[in-house]
C-alpha cells in the first residue's frame, strides 16, 4: 500500500485532549509533534485536531519529512526496571509508608501526577 494522504489520515493517531484554563479544550496528536489545536467545546476539538493532522501530513509529504507512524500499545508490558540513587529510594519508601500505600503505588502516583501536569 502506498503510504499517501490517504493511508496516514486513517492510521489511529493517539489524541491526548485537555480542559485548557479558560474552560475550552486543547488537544494534540502524541505522534506528530506540533500537531495541535485548541476550541470551544470537545466535538470541535476533534474536528480542529482531524483538521490539524491533515495539514500536518500534507506539509510533511510536501517537505518529505519523515511521518511517524501511531504508537501500539501491544509492545508495552506494563513493566520495567528503574535504577534510582539509595537516597532518593529511601524517600518514596518513606512516602509511601507515610501514605499507607506500596512503594510501586507511590511511584506510579508521582509519575502520572508528573505526566498529567498537576
């Protein structure tokens, strides 16, 4: 299959859509960086952002920039090692004692709290 306009408007593109502060939505496609929109409402998001990745795509085709291709989410386990000093391990020890919770929830607390911006 040719990889035109066609092929990547159809290919599921990861959306992450936000309430912006103004009480609008903001939103952008994980995959194409810089593919971003802003609205009014949540429906109109979604056609400004199928708006955006099709003027994205065509700039990148124009240009024959390389067009990433949507993350899959089978190739995650859910798992993976993390190295951490001694000291900074014994701190979310300590947090998480403190909350009453695992080591693992605490840190899997910090790090969506982290990802989501809050």
């Amino acid at each position: 299959m040719a990889k035109d306009l066609s092929y990547y408007m159809n290919l599921p593109y990861n959306m992450i859509m936000e309430r912006a502060e103004d009480g609008g939505w903001m939103g952008y496609l994980l995959e194409l960086k810089g593919c971003t929109a802003e609205a009014d409402s949540r429906e109109e998001l979604l056609r400004e952002l199928d708006h955006a990745k099709l003027n994205w795509i065509e700039d990148a085709l124009d240009e024959e920039r390389y067009i990433p291709e949507p993350l899959k989410s089978e190739g995650y386990s859910g798992k993976f090692n993390l190295r951490i000093p001694k000291s900074l391990h014994q701190k979310l020890a300590i947090a998480a004692r403190q909350e009453g919770v695992s080591l693992n929830q605490m840190a899997l607390y910090l790090i969506s709290n982290g990802l989501s911006g809050k």
